[in-house]
C-alpha cells in the first residue's frame, strides 16, 4: 500500500452513535473464538505535543453524497428516502498517517430497516431489502470511499477482512452496541509491522493482518 493512509468508515444503511447499548453483542463466529496472543504493547511515554483535539474528523468534501454528518459531527448517518437505503455511503478522515501506530474506534448505535415501496413485478409486492453492514479500516488518501480497491484494507461487520482481492474470515462479527477499534502498525521496529488488527470492546479478535 502507499505511504499514506488514511480511515474509513462505510456503511449501507444509517448508522448513528451515542453511548447506549441496549442489544446484545453479535455472537462471535469460530475464528473470534480462538484465543489471540495479544502482540501490540504499550509504547513508551512520548514527550513529544499531542495532536490539538479536533484536529481529527471526518472530511465531508472526502464523503459520498449521501453521508450526513450530526451531533456536531460526531455521528454519521446515511439518507433512507426514495431507494437510497440501498446505496453504499463512505467518509474518510481529513488527515492521514505515515508512520508509526494508530488506532481509531467507531461505535454503531443504531441500526434498523428503512420501509420500501412494494416491489412492481415482485411476487407478493415485496421489494428488495437494504442489507446491513459496516466497513472500517485503513485507505489511501484519493482512493475509493467504498474501500474496494487495492489501496484499502478494511474489516467488516460479517467478520471478513478485505484487502485488495484478497477477502478472508478473521474475526467475528459486530454490531449494534459495540465499540470497534481498528489499529494501523507502521511502525518497521514493531514485530507487527505493517499490519491492520480488529478490536471489539477493546479485546483483539482478529491475529494482525499483514497489508497487501
């Protein structure tokens, strides 16, 4: 992948954040069920200036049309109106990492099926129905917001992890309630470098995914 990279977060249907949790975690699948050696330690104390607060966001000039940014930006949601529940929706953060190790946690708060017309033609009047899911991870700055391309890596909600072609099952899934983190290790002294990790709740469930 290219030196810089940058996060993502897609979605299919609205996805809004608070604090709630009021549905049970997502049943992890084998793969998340297997114990993971946890290889990301803390790094040593930096004396350095932290980033100013804020200085991080979702860029709305780097999202798809149909992305609205509420709560002071700190939620997302996507439009449900006139079919477009069934349209992809991205954002990426406006500001990238070259090196080094990050991590950044999203949270879904809300999940739910928007009503659609009756379906003309369709046996029973039944239109199709949105399906459901979450991407995030890691893309380079200018790629696809939909992170189908070979300069993005990402986890999604069915528990896959997608980089490139190549789509393999690491972890379990997740959903409405959860607190996801995913960490980028570009650090070339870390044993883990260049990697891509899934967290759920801050507890890993997916082994270090190596970038393509």
């Amino acid at each position: 992948m290219a030196s810089q990279q940058e996060d993502v977060v897609e979605e299919e249907v609205p996805q809004d954040a608070d604090m709630g949790d009021d549905e049970e975690p997502a049943k992890a699948d084998g793969a998340a069920k297997k114990a993971v050696a946890e290889l990301e330690q803390d790094a040593p104390a930096d004396p350095r200036p932290k980033v100013a607060e804020g200085a991080f966001s979702i860029s709305t000039s780097d999202s798809t049309m149909n992305v609205m940014p509420v709560a002071g930006a700190k939620l997302l949601m996507a439009l449900t109106d006139g079919g477009a529940q069934h349209l992809l929706a991205g954002a990426r953060a406006g500001a990238g990492v070259k090196q080094g190790r990050y991590l950044f946690e999203v949270r879904i708060v809300e999940t739910f099926a928007p009503e659609a017309p009756a379906g003309r033609g369709v046996p029973g009047g039944q239109a199709p129905q949105a399906r459901q899911m979450v991407r995030v991870g890691f893309s380079t700055a200018g790629s696809s917001l939909f992170s189908d391309g070979p300069d993005a890596a990402t986890f999604d909600s069915d528990g896959l992890f997608v980089s490139g072609q190549q789509r393999s099952r690491t972890s379990g899934k997740f959903g409405r309630g959860q607190t996801i983190g995913v960490l980028l290790n570009l650090d070339a002294a870390s044993p883990s470098a260049n990697t891509l990790s899934l967290f759920r709740n801050g507890v890993r469930v997916s082994p270090p995914q190596a970038l393509s």
